[in-house]
C-alpha cells in the first residue's frame, strides 16, 4: 500500500462526526488528551496525503469479520506514556478514474 504521490483522502460521515467532538472536546480542554488526539489524527491524515507513511499495521482476512487486506491501521494515544486507546483506519481505494492517484 505505497504511494509516492500520497493518497487522495476521503472522509466519511462517522469520521466526520467523531472529528467534530473530538475537536469540540479538544478545544473544552487545550492541551488535554483530547487536544493530543486530535493533533495526532491530523499529522496521520496529513502524513498519508503527502505519501509519507503507509499507516502502522496492516490489517487482514478474519473469519467472520471480513477481509480487511486492503487497510491499514494507525494507533494513537491520548496519553504518550499509555498505550493507545484509539486507532485511525485508511482502506485504499483504486483511482476515481483512469490515471489518477491512489485514494
């Protein structure tokens, strides 16, 4: 799951909802953990865009929970000396139309 180029970013509606309180909570608390979240999310989103990173653990075919071969996944922590506590899933998707970037 390489690309040079970066990924064309698409969001979807729970993304974008779970966003929005997590940037609601963040901005409640400034520098709390939900600001630290938020923070690492966008260095995620902005890192896959750009084609620096290709997430963290790539995920697989699991019986009864489907194949997931073509995702990867990203783990954050809203605390940097616990363990993560959230992940950020990518799933490629080829080009919109012929030619163009990896999405």
């Amino acid at each position: 799951m390489t690309s040079a180029a970066g990924y064309e970013l698409i969001i979807n509606e729970g993304f974008a909802m779970d966003y929005r309180r997590l940037t609601a909570a963040a901005g409640r608390n400034p520098r709390g953990p939900e600001d630290y979240v938020r923070r690492q999310v966008l260095r995620e989103m902005q890192e896959f865009a750009a084609g620096s990173s290709e997430g963290r653990h790539a995920l697989g075919y699991e019986s009864g929970k489907g194949d997931l071969r073509d995702c990867v996944t990203a783990y954050l922590q809203s605390d940097p000396q616990a363990k993560a506590d959230y992940r950020l899933t990518f799933r490629e998707m080829p080009p919109a139309a012929p030619g163009g970037g990896v999405r």
